[in-house]
C-alpha cells in the first residue's frame, strides 16, 4: 500500500488554495525521495534564493525537496522536506488519507510545531 504513494503529485499554496506544482515521488534503496518536476505558477526558471547551502539559487525545478524518507509504522517518516518559499527544512511524515488513495497527507515538523498540506495524484 505505501508503494502507491510513488508517482507525481500535485501541491497546493497554502495561501492562495490554488496548485502550486508537481512534486514526483520515487522510492529506491527503501527511501522515498522527491522532486519538483513542474511550477504552476511561477517562472520554470525560478531560482531558490533563500534555500540553505548547495539549494542555494538553484532552479526549483528538478530540485529534490524531499530526502530520506523511510517506511516505519504505515507510513513514510524520519526525512525531510524543503519549502523554497521560506528556505526551510523540515521534518517530515506522509501517508495515504484514509479512504482516499489519490490524497497524499504531507506533514512537516519544526519542534513541536507542524504544518499539515494535502498532495492530490496526477498520475
């Protein structure tokens, strides 16, 4: 069931509601790892200017934003995640919504605090 979670998802702004881009998730070797591999809204060429280190005003696009992600208990988990927009890694988990396998639950941690989004299935 949690190999179903590979393949290319759609992400959503938090802000706006509206789709943001296409993230495409892979597994090998037992992790999980993801890239951007469209921007919906912004310029293909944009650049990541406030990315930490090697990310640094590298192209959004093709960036893996997503590391290390390993399956522990039902669901991906122990990895983390990139948000361009703020610059920031997170820890992450993700799972499959309950009842709906075309929903991606994407969780990013920082402490004790979190933030929850929702990926839908492109294909």
């Amino acid at each position: 069931m949690l190999a179903a979670q590979t393949g290319t998802w759609k992400t959503i702004d938090d802000n706006t509601g509206e789709a943001k881009s296409h993230v495409q998730l892979v597994e090998k070797d037992g992790k999980l790892t993801g890239k951007v591999v469209k921007l919906l809204k912004s310029a293909p060429d944009r650049l990541c200017d406030k990315c930490p280190g090697e990310r640094k005003n590298q192209p959004v696009l093709n960036m893996i934003i997503l590391e290390n992600m390993q399956r522990k208990e039902g669901y991906w988990q122990s990895g983390r995640i990139l948000d361009p927009e703020k610059g920031k890694w997170y820890t992450c988990s993700m799972w499959l919504k309950d009842g709906d396998p075309n929903v991606l639950v994407v969780r990013g941690y920082l402490g004790p605090f979190y933030r929850t989004q929702y990926w839908y299935r492109v294909d």
